[in-house]
C-alpha cells in the first residue's frame, strides 16, 4: 500500500511522515512538497520525494502517480485554498487514488466568525463526498503549540488580554494530530467519517490563565476586552491590521463557542488519550519566560 503525504516539507506533514516511517515500508512512502529539497533527509532514508504544487494542478497527476491512500494538508492560502484542494482532489481522482484523509478544521460552517477560514474546510468536505474517492475528514481542533507565543505575551505582560468571553478551547498537540491521521492512512474502518480530534479537556480563558501561572510561575490574570478595542490595542502595537482582525475573530468563535468540542475519537484511534496543554507547555518553560 502506497501513502501520499502532501506538505510533507511543513510541521504537521513531517510529523506524520515520521509517524508513517513506523507503520510502512519506507518505499510505500511518497511525500509531496513545493519543497521537495526540505525533504533531503526523509529522501536518504528511503521515502519517495516529488514535486508538488497545488496552483500548478499538471504537477499533481505525477506527484500522486501509484498512490492508494493520501493525506491532504489544507493548506494556509486563505480565499485560494478551496480552488487548490479542487486541484488537489481531481487530479487524486485522475491518478487512481482509493481514498483521501483530509485535515479539516471545527465547525466547518457559514456563521462560524472566522469566515472563510472556515468555510472553505467545509466547501471541501462537501467536494470529498461528492467526488466519488473514498474519504476521511479529520477535524483538528486548535494546535496546542499555538499557545506558546499568546503564553509568553500573558506571562510577560502578567495578564491575558483576551475576547474570548467565557469560551473555551480544547487545544490538541500537532505530534497527535499526526498520530491520528497516521493511523487512518494505514488502518481499515474509517471510510466516510469524520472524526474530530481533540484535546483531553475544554479550557476556559481563566484556565489557561491558571496553566500560563503554574508553569512559568509568574502571576497571570484575565483583562477582558472587546472585538474592536483587541483590534485597536494590536494595530497600536505593530500587529498589521488584517493579522490584527484574524486573531480578534478567532476570539469571538471562541466566545461563541466555535471551538468547544471534546471528542474521544483521539483515544479510540490510538488507545491512549491525547497530551494536555499543560504536557506541550512545560517544555517549552523557557520560551514563556523568554519575552518576560
């Protein structure tokens, strides 16, 4: 059985390219890459490197050559991601390939706050069940290692400044995220599911507050705040405006709950539950206190 990874060269692919090292024959390994340079050293140890581009759809068809199974890694192009995952998708279909895991995103649906960002993961679900390919959809909550930076500005500031209300986020270590689809790639039984993977436990503005304490021992507390005066303090800050506006939706998703999904899909693929935020955070104590 051969396994495509696509952005295999970016932080999740190499993840689960290293998870699939252990689960497979090296040579059932094709990674696919704009960089296929950054992949030198999974080329050397015996995985099949190719060329990749998803706004250049010809490159595609070769790069999915003899491929069975395929994870597909939405990519960052917000407004153009839906026009390369149709790229991505048809020439998967053009290649033979059985089936596609596809990493989507919580709430997938129009009137979630982050807008496009989270439609286009939904418009592409939809494309997967209408294309005909066998398909998974793995719904990643919000990577835990994104909290270091916010982490180190709260601890450095000894406040949390946020719009997150009394929302809460379930954050999910990117090494399981890549366990997960690692494990779907190369098991049977998950045609047609979509599966939400999640952290351990649900985590209000005030815990993470509590967390960011306990682990730099720095005293951190809650300054809530409202969508446009986040907006203003950021841009005053040097935060370029649209960056600005990104970070304030994804406070408001989170106030009106977007985010708050605790699923035990995690345990029931691996047989073990999901790292907490607390276990990603403290070894990177030192980064926390860094900014301080």
């Amino acid at each position: 059985m051969s396994v495509i990874v696509t952005g295999a060269s970016g932080k999740l692919g190499r993840l689960v390219a290293e998870n699939l090292m252990d689960r497979l024959p090296t040579a059932d390994l094709v990674l696919v890459s704009r960089h296929p340079e950054a992949l030198r050293d999974f080329a050397a140890r015996g995985a099949d490197v190719r060329y990749g581009d998803f706004d250049e759809p010809l490159s595609l068809r070769d790069a999915f050559a003899g491929g069975d199974r395929m994870l597909l890694i939405s990519t960052d192009a917000v407004g153009r991601r839906f026009t390369q995952h149709r790229a991505a998708i048809d020439a998967a279909v053009a290649a033979g390939v059985g089936h596609v895991v596809y990493t989507s995103h919580p709430h997938p649906v129009a009137g979630n706050p982050l807008g496009p960002v989270a439609e286009e993961h939904g418009e592409t679900e939809e494309m997967l069940h209408e294309s005909g390919i066998g398909w998974t959809a793995l719904r990643f909550g919000t990577f835990a290692e994104l909290q270091v930076q916010p982490a180190a500005l709260a601890v450095a500031a000894g406040r949390l400044v946020t719009n997150g209300g009394a929302g809460r986020i379930v954050p999910i270590s990117r090494r399981d995220c890549a366990e997960a689809a690692a494990i779907v790639l190369t098991t049977s039984g998950h045609g047609g599911r979509t599966y939400e993977i999640t952290g351990p436990e649900a985590l209000s503005q005030g815990d993470l507050a509590a967390l960011y304490a306990e682990v730099s021992g720095r005293s951190v507390k809650v300054t809530p705040i409202g969508d446009k005066m986040l907006v203003m303090g950021l841009v005053l800050h040097g935060t370029p405006r649209p960056v600005a506006r990104a970070i304030a939706e994804f406070g408001r998703a989170v106030r009106e709950g977007f985010f708050d999904v605790v699923d035990p899909a995690f345990e029931g693929l691996s047989g073990r539950p999901p790292m907490s935020l607390r276990e990603v955070l403290i070894p990177h104590r030192g980064d926390l206190l860094e900014v301080a």
